[in-house]
C-alpha cells in the first residue's frame, strides 16, 4: 500500500502543500472549513507524520514535559489532567514525570527531559524552592512553576492559587460560626502553597484579635498511626480546640474519622475544613467544607503562557494569582 504524502492529503483537499502543513501544525491562517477538509482527508487516508524528520527539520519536538510530586494528590493530578488536554489539542504530546516529592529524583527527571528534547517545561516541585540549573543543558528550554514558588522567579512564570485568601476566608468562617479556639494542622514538610495557607490563618486570627502560639498549629506526620497519636496528644494538651483548618483534604478527612474515634462530634463540638475541595469532600460523614482551587483556570493559564514562552523566551517574571473559592459543607456548620 502506498504511503499518503503531504502533497497526496493537498492534491486530496484541493488545497497547496502550504495550507495542508499549517493545519497539521495548527499554525498560520487558514478557515474553519478548511482545517475539517483537511483532517478529514487525513482520516480517510490514514496519513501518518513522520515526527522524527520533523523534529529534524523544525528543531522541535512537539513534547511537552511535566514535572508532578505525587500523581496521587486530586489537585495535583486534576491540574496535569486538564494541561495534558489543552496540550494535546494544540498538537503537542506530554511527558508526565511523578517525582515522588523527591529532589533527586526530580533533578534526575530534569536530565532525562533535556535529553528528549521537550520543547518546554511545566514544574509542579516537590522542593521547597525549585531551581533549573542549565549548566549542563544544550539549550534552555522555557519552563513555567505551577502552586511551589522558584527560587528565581525572573527565569519562569509562576502560577498559583490565592492561598493566602483561601486560608484567611477559611479561618474568618470558623470563628464567625462560632470557633474561639481554631487551630491549622499541616504535614512537617515545607512548602510554599503551606506557607501562605499559615499565613492567611495568622492573618484571619489576628484581624480578630486571636493570639496565635503553639496551640494554634498541630503538625503531622504520615503514616496515618503516627497522625492519630499526634492529634490525641495535640487534643490531650488543648482541650479547648473547636475547629481545623486543614492544609489540604487529605488531612481534614484523616482527622474527621480521627476526631470520630474519639467521640468528637462534627460539627457540633469541632468544626473542620479542608483545601482543594476533592470529590470525596461531599462523601465523607458529614461531607467536608473546602477551599476550591479552579484547576480549569489555572489548567488553562499554565499551557497559555507555556506555549506564549516558547515563542517569546525572554518575556519572564510574571506572577499570575488565581483566585479560590470557599464550600461549605456540614462540617463547619452554623
């Protein structure tokens, strides 16, 4: 069987060579009418482009690589999922790298990436700072930071939500309902999303002329034994705590079946929320109030502005802030 050329899909279309390759580059002008003509042409036909001579040809590789620290995480893999639709639909395919939040692991990703020759670079860091050392590169490749702030933010363009927001409206809500003794319970690992997220609760205490000391914060640990006797012990030393706000769902939901084995009542003896407002928030007894992170807008603003750096490398610096929204649910009610 005859392999389908470009000038075959052309002849096919009753379009030039020109316009066939704009529309399987999706790049240039040409109509609507013109790019189904094409495409279908390409269906009927079973054209298959030879990605490697383009690769030659362009110096580009169509492949966009993406960095995640746990694959697992809802935010994490709602965010990776909606980048890898845009992505595909503009032409380009994606590489996932999960880190595992390990830094070498991640610096070894990095390599294997460069070495593939990705035309760009989407980050979600493990590390409490992310920095991309080019020494060793043969080229520098545009790259964007999602949700951990570089360490260098002149070298990217960094895009995350408004923690700090979530965390302040979050922690307003709790002492408006009734909360005289909230508390933010955090995993002992770093982060800058965290970071902002303590400093929102600070905040939303202070404005209400709350005092915020060693009571004010229970630290966590994995695995799930070890954060049930933290909290028993946190509980044993203050009593008087009467709401959570969690650093993200997968805390806020270990610490209601926690506070359930304890016969807490939820909400009426503690009130508690989480963040990133995960599917299973509306399951859980009683469903869980969360910070909503908008994974589309966020989705949307990392594959733009990648796609916008690669053909404009020098334009960096940018910080994009995305706003959050808060759920209620029954476990903060009134």
């Amino acid at each position: 069987m005859k392999k389908v050329s470009v000038k075959d899909i052309a002849k096919l279309s009753g379009v030039s060579v020109a316009t066939v390759s704009r529309v399987i580059n999706n790049n240039g002008r040409f109509s609507e009418e013109t790019r189904k003509k094409v495409l279908q042409v390409i269906e009927e036909t079973g054209y298959e482009m030879n990605y490697s001579a383009k690769t030659l040809r362009t110096n580009k590789s169509y492949t966009i690589g993406i960095l995640v620290p746990d694959i697992s995480n809802y935010f994490f893999s709602d965010v990776v999922q909606k980048i890898e639709y845009i992505l595909f639909e503009r032409g380009y395919s994606t590489i996932i790298c999960n880190t595992g939040r390990n830094e070498k692991k991640e610096l070894d990703y990095l390599k294997v990436l460069q070495g593939k020759g990705v035309d760009g670079l989407i980050v979600i860091s493990g590390a409490e700072e992310f920095s991309f050392d080019y020494t060793e590169a043969k080229k520098e490749i545009p790259y964007i930071c999602i949700d951990r702030e570089p360490k260098d933010k002149s070298q990217t363009t960094f895009i995350s939500s408004n923690h700090y927001q979530g965390a302040f409206e979050a922690t307003e809500h709790l002492i408006k309902v009734g909360c005289r003794h909230p508390i933010f319970a955090v995993l002992n690992r770093k982060s800058t999303s965290a970071k902002e997220r303590l400093s929102g609760f600070k905040e939303a205490l202070k404005k209400n002329h709350f005092t915020f000391d060693n009571s004010s914060i229970l630290y966590l640990d994995n695995p799930p034994a070890e954060m049930k006797r933290q909290t028993q012990a946190f509980f044993n030393n203050y009593p008087t705590t009467d709401g959570i706000l969690a650093t993200n769902d997968a805390i806020a939901l270990e610490l209601l079946n926690i506070l359930h084995n304890m016969q807490y009542k939820i909400p009426e003896q503690i009130k508690v929320i989480g963040f990133d407002d995960s599917p299973i928030t509306n399951y859980s007894t009683p469903p869980l109030s969360s910070v909503q992170q908008d994974t589309a807008k966020i989705a949307e603003t990392a594959a733009n502005h990648l796609l916008y750096l690669m053909k404009h490398p020098n334009e960096t610096g940018q910080t994009l802030i995305v706003p959050v929204t808060l759920k209620l649910r029954q476990s903060s009610a009134l």
